[in-house]
C-alpha cells in the first residue's frame, strides 16, 4: 500500500516542478522577451538545473508553446464559460479582457514578438483564435447585433483583436503605472462597438 503514496508524491513532484519551470518561463519572457530569455535564464529563475528544464518541456519550442497556451487559454476559457451565462455582448466583452489581464504582460510580449516565434506556436495562437472568434460572433448574434454589423463577421473579431492589440502596445501611453486591460476595459469595448456596430439613419 505504501508503493501508490510514493508513486503519487513522485508524480505531485514533478507536476509541481513544471509548473515552477513553466511560471519562471513566463517571467523570464516577460521581462526579455521571448527572444532573449534563454532557457538557462528559465533555470535559474525556477532553482532548478538546466537538464531539468528539458525533463519537462522537450524543446525550446515546446516551453514557448506552454507559456502561450497558458496566457490565452484561459482567456478563451473564461468568454467560452460567459457566453452561456453572460446576457450581453458587453459581459462576453469583459470576460475576454478579464482573462487576458490575468497574463497581460506576456499577452503583451506575445503580440509583440508574434511574427517572429516558432512556427507551430504560430499556428497553435491562430487555433484558439478560431475558436474564440466563434464565441465572440456568437454573442454578436445572442445580442442581435450580428445583422446590425457594418463590417463583414470575420472581421468584426479581427478589429476587436486588433484594438485589444493597439492598446497593449502602447500600454506606456494607456496605463503606464498599471494594467491597460483592467483600467481602460470600458473604453476598448465602447470604442470596439462604435466601430462595428450600424448605426440607425
């Protein structure tokens, strides 16, 4: 019976020893980019070796790849769980930028520096972009703003990635002591709305 508790404290050691690695790796890009944070960097910044980092992510590549999917999973996650429950486009709206707030350093960095990342990690944002573009057309259509649109659907989501992008940007013009999504949220979705929305003769 003791041989499931020590394989169990094994298996509960590493999975904590990942998510050091994977929580240093996003710091670590973070504060130098993802170009310039070497995975000793990652290393250091997490107390481990070197090989080390390497037990659990196989490749460079595969570390990026975990801290992308980290930052905008959950964001997708939140406006998926919203948009059954949310009963405006403006609620589904907020979820999103709550969700990228939660990363919104590396958020930053991974706009940024997105054209020259791994190629797959390329790949992999456009994915759980498709589905979040699905979920935001969504809410345009629960809202009935969907026929109301004076842009094409496809590019209703682009402008609203587009805007979220612009401001992080400049986030030292937006909010240079603190969080653009958390205190300019409002106006992102006020102004998203303005520009895709038909306005009545």
């Amino acid at each position: 019976m003791a041989m499931p508790h020590v394989t169990m404290t094994r298996t509960q050691q590493r999975a904590d020893t990942r998510q050091k690695v994977l929580d240093a790796a996003r710091r670590v890009f973070e504060t130098r980019g993802f170009a310039g944070g070497r995975t000793q960097d990652v290393a250091e910044a997490a107390g481990v070796s070197h090989g080390s980092v390497f037990v659990h992510f196989r490749t460079r590549e595969a570390l990026i790849a975990a801290v992308v999917d980290s930052a905008i999973l959950d964001a997708e996650a939140v406006t998926r769980r919203l948009l059954k429950t949310a009963g405006a486009i403006e609620d589904v709206l907020q979820g999103h930028l709550q969700g990228l707030a939660q990363h919104e350093d590396i958020y930053a960095r991974i706009v940024a520096e997105r054209s020259s990342l791994p190629k797959a990690v390329q790949a992999r944002i456009t994915e759980i972009n498709s589905a979040l573009s699905t979920h935001i057309l969504d809410a345009l259509e629960d809202s009935g703003l969907k026929t109301g649109l004076k842009v094409a659907p496809y590019f209703a989501f682009n402008t609203w990635l587009a805007l979220i992008q612009y401001y992080l940007l400049n986030g030292d013009l937006f909010a240079p002591a603190g969080s653009v999504l958390a205190s300019r949220g409002d106006e992102i979705i006020a102004n998203y709305l303005s520009m895709i929305r038909r306005t009545e003769p």
